[in-house]
C-alpha cells in the first residue's frame, strides 16, 4: 500500500541551530565575495560584453534576451537558426564573442518575448531578480529564514552569473510538487510548464503515478499540450522540426564531444566518465545504471511514511542525477535537499556529517576547478548524498514502525 502525505509527521526545512550556522556563514561569505567580484566584473566590462570579450555579462541570458527580441520583431525561426541566432546576438551587442546556443522548446518564446520589450540590463535584472524570488518562495516557504538562504545558497549565486534558468525550473518543480496534494491545477499547470526543460522533468509522472494524482496529471497534460498548441499556431510548425532535428542534434554534439566549460560544468555521471576519457557507449552506461538506481530510491522514498518535505528533497536531487545533460546552474535541484538534510542534524551527528553536507552546499561553485584537473567528483558526492536522504527515509519508517 502506497503511503500517503497525509499520513506523513511535519519535517521544518529550517536546520538545527549549529548546522544552520553553518550553511548561514558560509552562503553570507560567498555572497559578499559575489557582490564584490560582480562590482569588479562590471566595471571591466564593455557594453554588454565582458572585458575578456568572450561572453556578454550575464553569460547565457543574452540568448533569452536575442529570442525575446526575435519574438517582438515576427523573426521567431531566426531563434532556431544556430548561426543565424548567434550573428544576431553579436549584431546587438556590438561585437563578435563565443557561440551561444538556443536549446529550447518554442513554447518557452512565450515567457522570454516580454524580456524583447526591455533593454539588457533591465531585462537582465527582472529575470534575476524575478526567478531568484520564485525560487526561493516556492522551495523554501513558510520560513523566511530559509527562503533567504536559498536565495543566497551556491547554486542560486551560479544561476545568477551564469543567467540561466536553472532557478525557474526549480521553482517549477518544487512548486509543483508542494502544491499537488492541495492545489492539483496549480500543481498540474507548473509540471506543464516545466516541460521548457524537459531534462530536468523526467520524474515528475513517475511521482504522480506513485501518489494517484490523476487531477495534476490531466492539468499538467493539458497545459503542455495547449502550449505547444499555441506554439504552433503563433510561430508555425516549421520551429518544432527545427527543435527537434537540429538543436537536438547540436545539443547531443555538445553532450558527446564538447569540450572545455562544457565539460566541467556538468555534475552527471556521463560526463564524469567523459572528463576520465571513457568511451562513449561506457559512459552511457554507467549514466543508465545511475539512473536506475535513483528511480527505484525514489519510488522506496515515496512509498515510505517520511515527511512530505524530504520526500520533495530527494525528488530534487534525483531529477538531477538522472539526466546526462544537466549543469551548475541546474543544482539549484539540491539546495533544498541539504536544508532538509540539515533539518535531521542534531548535536549527535558530528562533525563529518556537517563537514558532508557543507560540501554539497558549495559543490555548484567547487566543481568547475575539480573537473578541470580531472577529479570529477560531482555526480559521486550527489550520489552519497542521495543514498544519506534515503537513509533518513528509512529511519523514520523504522521509527513509525517501531510505534
């Protein structure tokens, strides 16, 4: 028999005081650090482009802003268009710097048009601000501590250098997931709208089958599916045979052979195998044999009697590991699960736990140097760190049981 969040005991997210010391200090450090080496990066900074000129300030957020631009001006297939997207970015921003690439569904033009109508900083600065803020109110709520940690926690300070959408698409899922049992459309209309990052949604209908949640699943149905409706009415069918023929098939390039950035910005186990020079065919593998293992930790997860709120903290760092395709940025997925971790921290669990854990918090921003000299240790910590919340699962099913 399926246990049911009804039957699940309240777990705060909010850690135990010396614990939350811990997370506090070091997320207050790096984010005055942050501040000050934003402040220096502007400065150095020309127009839009940085001073190195490789990239424009906010990195990645110039393709939204391009697509948002395209969007307003009826030119949308240009989005989809590799090198005609990028020659547009370089003509907007005034000089030639490295490709960036367009890897998303057409139905996410319908979020980024607004930014078309803002310059780029502005447009830069709403989506900041505005996914930062969802994220942290949709993972962290009720508790204003923890809203503000996460909104301070290395991951979330990556999404924001790197302009992504690593914070929507956590505020999407956890969102989601919190509103399910309660608020079923609410809940079914964020899954669909999750569908923008598809990578980071695989697990999602598994959890809806295992809680019987016919309701979000006919909402999350309906709104993917009338927004790639509308996609196609809007801007035409060609963009979906584009996305999914050609930006897939540039996509998978940069997952099998990209080089440099790419690499060391990944946290799966494929790439890990990459960075260690591991054939193609074992690094699809290992990431299989990965991701089965998670799959069936999560279903023990959600059929055990834990509290709801790790229940939705493992799901996180599960939808992670997974995916071959997942960065940084994306690790916003495991921020809430070391709060939850923290939660179950009491003096008697030593300093080894605390030192773990504070690894896991600061691997989003650790992980590019290791990886960069080969010590690929990303997806293997997560790992551990998956098995460290299924244990705590365990525990209180053994603590239910023993009652």
């Amino acid at each position: 028999m399926v246990a049911t969040t009804e039957t699940a005991s309240p777990m705060p997210i909010g850690p135990t005081p010396a614990p939350y010391a811990d997370a506090r200090a070091l997320s207050g450090l790096l984010t005055v650090m942050f501040f000050l080496a934003a402040c220096w990066y502007l400065s150095a900074s020309e127009g839009i482009v940085e001073g190195a000129g490789n990239h424009t300030v906010g990195r990645d957020f110039i393709n939204l802003w391009t697509a948002g631009r395209l969007v307003c001006e009826g030119r949308a297939e240009t989005t989809f268009d590799v090198h005609g997207f990028h020659a547009v970015q370089e003509s907007l921003a005034g000089r030639e710097f490295s490709l960036h690439l367009w890897s998303y569904p057409p139905h996410f033009l319908f979020v980024v048009a607004p930014l078309g109508l803002l310059g780029y900083w502005v447009g830069l600065a709403v989506w900041s601000i505005v996914t930062m803020a969802l994220y942290a109110w949709a993972a962290g709520r009720p508790r204003t501590e923890t809203m503000l940690l996460l909104a301070a926690a290395p991951a979330t300070l990556v999404n924001l250098a790197c302009g992504q959408t690593g914070a929507l698409a956590a505020a999407l899922l956890f969102g989601g997931l919190r509103a399910m049992r309660d608020r079923p459309a609410l809940a079914g209309m964020l899954f669909g709208l999750l569908t923008f990052k598809p990578q980071l949604g695989l697990l999602v209908p598994l959890v809806l089958l295992l809680e019987r949640r016919w309701q979000v699943i006919a909402w999350a149905a309906a709104t993917a599916l009338t927004l790639m409706g509308l996609s196609v009415l809007v801007f035409g069918p060609e963009l979906w045979r584009l996305y999914l023929h050609e930006n897939f098939a540039v996509t998978r390039s940069y997952l099998e052979t990209g080089r440099g950035p790419f690499m060391d910005m990944s946290p799966s186990a494929f790439m890990a195998l990459r960075v260690w020079g591991a054939d193609l065919r074992v690094a699809y593998a290992v990431q299989g044999a990965v991701a089965v293992a998670v799959v069936a930790g999560l279903i023990a997860a959600w059929r055990s009697c834990a509290p709801v709120e790790l229940k939705i903290a493992v799901t996180g760092v599960a939808a992670l590991l997974v995916s071959p395709y997942a960065h940084n940025y994306d690790m916003t997925l495991i921020s809430v699960g070391v709060l939850a971790a923290y939660g179950f921290s009491g003096p008697s669990r030593g300093r080894g736990r605390r030192a773990f854990l504070a690894a896991v918090w600061l691997l989003p921003l650790a992980m590019m140097p290791l990886h960069h000299s080969r010590i690929a240790v990303a997806p293997w910590l997560l790992l551990a760190f998956f098995g460290l919340l299924l244990a705590e699962a365990r525990a209180v099913r053994r603590d239910a049981n023993a009652v």
